[in-house]
C-alpha cells in the first residue's frame, strides 16, 4: 500500500512505525495510508528549518518573492493532478475543488507583493537629526497545522505569506486527506525553494504537541474545530509563541420578508450542499423573519432539492460529494434523527443514500429541516455536513439576538432588498464576517479572514494584512549621526 511520508529538508522521509489509513470517501476504501510522525521526526524538520532560516530571513525579499512567482505558476499548471488528489481523498468534486485551488493561489499572488507589503514606516527629523523608522523583521521557524476540508486552500493561507516574510515553516497537514497538501509543498522546491524553508511532516497529537511545546518554533496557525483550536492557543501562548487557531462555526442566513426568494433560494443551495456543508463557512442555519417568507423559503428549497445530486468526485455533474469518514456520516445522520426526536419537521431527509456503484462510500444527501430551536443539539452543535436547517422568527431583532447569542462568529448572510436593514445587520451584528445577499463572504487574498467569539482564538486574523503581521515582529529605531566635532551635554530628563 502507497505510504504517504514527510518532506523534510527538501527530501522525502518515510517513518513507518505508526500509519494511519487514508480512505477514498467515496469507495469507503483504505486506499493509501499516511506516516504518523514521531517526536523525533517532527524535531528533525524543525532542526532542518532552524538551519535554513539564517539565509533566508537575509534572502531579499524581491528573491523571495519570485520562487512565488514560479510556483504560482506550477499551481496553475499542475491543477487538474491537484484536484484529482483532493477528490481521491476528499470527496469533493472537480469543480469545487478547482474553487479551493484557485482562493489558494489568490493567496500566493498576495505573497508576491512581499516587497510592497515588508516596507516599513519611515520619519524624517523626529528630533533635530535623528531619524525614526519601524521595519517588519521575520520570527523564525514557524508552524501550520490545518483541517481537513481545505487541504489546498487553508495551507495556503499560511505558508506563502510567512515564508515571503522571511520565516521557514513547518506544515502539519489533516492526517486525513495530505496528498494535495504534500505535492503542493514538492512544488516549491521545483520553484527554486531552497531546501528546509518549507518541510511537511504528517501526524497527529504526537506531531502537534512536539511543534507546540519546542522552544525552537515561535508562532502557530491553527485552523481546525473549536476544541482543538482552544487547546493549540492555550498550549502555544502557555509556551510563549504567538498563536492564532481558528475554529469551528456556525454560520446563519437572516431571510427577510422582502427577498428575492428565488435568488436567495439558488444561493442557500451551494452555500449549505457545496461541499457537503464541510465547510467553516457553510450556511446551515436559514432564519426566516415571518411565517410567509418560511413558507415560501421551504417550499421553494424543497423543489429545488429535488434536482441536487450526490456522488463521486470525478463526475463534474454531481453537485456535492460524500462526507469524509463513515464515523462523521454516523455523526451528521445522528444529529438529523436527533433534530427529528426533538420536535423539529425533516422535510428532505437525505440519510443513506442510494449512490449507483457506490454502496460503501460516506454519503449524506442534501437535507432540509423545518422549525428547529434554539435548545435542539442539532441547532447548537456544528454539524459540519449537507444539512440546512430553518428556523422560524418574527422580526429582524430576534434573528439578530439569536445569531449573537450563538457561541460560534465565524459568517453570516442576510437576504433582503432594503439597504437600511441590510447595514444596520452589517454595523451591529457579533460576527466576522457578513455577506450582504452574498452567502459565503469569504475574505479575498488582500483582506483578512477570520471570526469572532469561539471560531476565533488569538488577535489577528488569517492571511492579507493581518497575515503579514502575524508573521513578522516590529523593530523600530532610531537613529542620530551626530556631525564631527559636536558633542553634547550629560542629560537625565526623559528625551523629548
Ligand atoms: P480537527 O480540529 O479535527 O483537526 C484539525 C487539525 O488538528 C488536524 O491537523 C488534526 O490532525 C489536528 N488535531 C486533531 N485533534 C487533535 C488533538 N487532540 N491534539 C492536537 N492536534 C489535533 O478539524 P477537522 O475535522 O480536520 O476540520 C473541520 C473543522 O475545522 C470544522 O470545525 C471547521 O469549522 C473547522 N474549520 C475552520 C475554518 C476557519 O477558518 N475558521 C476553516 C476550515 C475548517
């Protein structure tokens, strides 16, 4: 069986004593399996990294810059192997995972601004012939630890901006689907990377804990589920590294009586199916403000539903592929039953379907539920599959408390044709980041991505400007060139 290993110091390693199936979610097929690193392992990348980083960090950034060139380019040309290793291990389908593919790259055309984005802040004459600027100077060796539903795209969050920065980095990919994560990371040695500025190694809490605790790693970027993301920041910030770790979500679409129905229809359709709802940003909550606007938003789903299909990734007719692990189907059908014993309405109920060829594979249809509650576990939790639920309002006031009221602030949307309620939501409401009729309001390359409450813990957010200040630490000095002959008198009053 093909053993999936770590890159490390440019080369392929392969430490075989503890593996771990990879499956194709779609077959239900252990098809690969990946190495788990040991402590000793995930040290010798974090020693290959310490060693590049001196020649690095006095690489010019403009050189820096262009291995991103390059391996943008080596993105573009590789997508289609890319995407086929994300729907192989994944599940989704090409189209979105040429999506993914492409909001990755959009984040390594940021990095090769780096000669732009690394310029520091200059004053002339703060005091007679003194000069004071700020510059933006790289940590060290850092760290990224991402999630399953993004193997191309969250990784590329990190590891671009804090490498053009001058940092080398450490990336521990989901031990669950790390082909695409690893290839991509070949990549750039093939862009002229020098070796040891960028190792992979695949693992689990063995690998993580050693990367959180050694001495030598200065900052770590999280992006995973609530509860791992607390423990990675308190551990990191415990052991004195910078730390941000986004978590998990919950994310509501506010449907107001005056929405374009259709159009809000069409758009909670890819918003809460795409990718089978894994995605940290997916819809799954509609609130609908009055009994009409419920009405009508439930039965216009329920016909559009009827056209969905879910299958495997390499048919680009299907909509939405399966979920990752069989135990996660058995969670994600759990929380339907438990909705329904709970009182709420399964008006499309896509538990075990029916896939042609695919008897074993790990899928969930797409699956409406009517008249959730805020007290039902399946409203609480994060679901994390194709499952939208609607709950009942009626006013915009009570949607906006119960999104605020919800632990997780990661998106949110609302659905309305009247401007004024459109910004009052985007001025108050406690979230992230908020779409207005635009259902997944990922940041672009040059923003910053990130939630509020528990789906983010740490200051800044990811990638974009936030990013290029996570990555680096500020210096600044100041600086007096006295002209020969002048010299000046003793002073013990606080300069000014
Ligand atoms: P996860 O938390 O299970 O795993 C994330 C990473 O943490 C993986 O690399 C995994 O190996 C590691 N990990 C898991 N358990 C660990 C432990 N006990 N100790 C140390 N490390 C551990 O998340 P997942 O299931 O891979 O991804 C789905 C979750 O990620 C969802 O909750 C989703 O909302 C969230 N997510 C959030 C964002 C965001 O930007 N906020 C983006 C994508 C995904």
């Amino acid at each position: 069986m093909n053993t999936i290993g770590h890159l490390i110091n440019g080369e392929m390693v392969n430490d075989t004593a503890r593996t771990q199936a990879v499956f194709n979610p779609a077959t239900g097929k252990a098809e690969k399996q990946v190495a788990l690193a040991s402590k000793a392992t995930v040290e010798q990348a974090i020693s290959a990294a310490q060693a590049a980083y001196p020649a690095w960090r006095n690489t010019p950034p403009i050189k820096r810059a262009r291995v991103m060139f390059r391996f943008k380019e080596l993105l573009e040309q590789n997508a289609d192997h890319i995407c086929k290793l994300i729907g192989q291990e994944h599940g989704k389908i090409s189209h979105d995972a040429a999506g993914e593919l492409q909001r990755g790259i959009e984040n390594v055309e940021f990095a090769c601004g780096a000669p732009e984005l690394l310029k520091g802040e200059h004053s002339k004459n703060v005091g007679p012939n003194i000069d004071s600027w700020s510059e933006f100077q790289p940590l060290g060796v850092v760290a990224g630890i991402t999630p399953f539903n993004f193997p191309a795209m969250v990784p590329m969050w990190m590891f671009p901006l804090a490498i053009v920065c001058g940092n080398t980095f450490i990336l521990k990919p989901s031990e669950r689907d790390p082909s695409s994560t690893l290839y991509i990371a070949q990549l750039l040695k093939e862009a002229g990377l020098p070796d040891g500025v960028m190792n992979v190694v695949n693992g689990d809490k063995e690998a993580v804990d050693t990367l959180l605790t050694d001495q030598r790693i200065k900052a770590v970027s999280f992006v995973g589920s609530t509860p791992i993301a607390e423990y990675i920041y308190t551990t990191a910030s415990a052991n004195g590294k910078r730390c941000q770790a986004l978590g998990g979500a919950k994310n509501h679409a506010i449907v107001m009586p005056d929405a374009d129905m259709d159009n809000a229809v069409n758009q909670l359709l890819g918003a809460a199916f795409g990718s089978s709802g894994e995605r940290c940003m997916a819809l799954s909550v509609a609130v609908a403000v009055g009994d009409e606007a419920g009405d009508a938003l439930v039965a216009k789903m329920t016909e559009a539903m009827k056209g969905l299909t879910v299958g495997e990734y390499t048919n680009a007719n299907n909509d939405f592929g399966p979920v990752i692990t069989a135990a996660h189907k058995e969670k994600v059908n759990g929380f339907i039953t438990s909705a329904q014993s709970q009182g709420a309405d399964i008006v499309v109920d896509g538990r075990n379907p029916k896939i042609e060829g695919f008897a074993d594979g790990f899928f969930v249809g797409a699956t409406l539920i009517d008249k959730v509650s805020t007290e039902m576990d399946s409203y609480q939790a994060e679901i994390f599959g194709p499952v939208l639920q609607i709950v009942r309002v009626k006013t915009m006031q009570e949607a906006m408390q119960l999104i605020d009221d919800h632990e997780y602030g990661n998106g949110t949307c609302i659905f309305t044709r009247d401007g004024e309620a459109a910004r009052y939501f985007s001025d108050n409401i406690q979230v992230g980041m908020v779409g207005i009729n635009v259902p997944l309001p990922v940041p672009v390359a040059y923003h910053s991505f990130g939630g509020w409450k528990r789906s983010l813990f740490g200051d800044l957010h990811a990638y974009g400007p936030d990013g290029v200040r996570f990555y680096t630490k500020r210096k600044t000095i100041t600086q007096r060139w006295p002209s020969s002959g002048v010299r000046e008198g003793v002073s013990f009053a606080f300069p000014s």
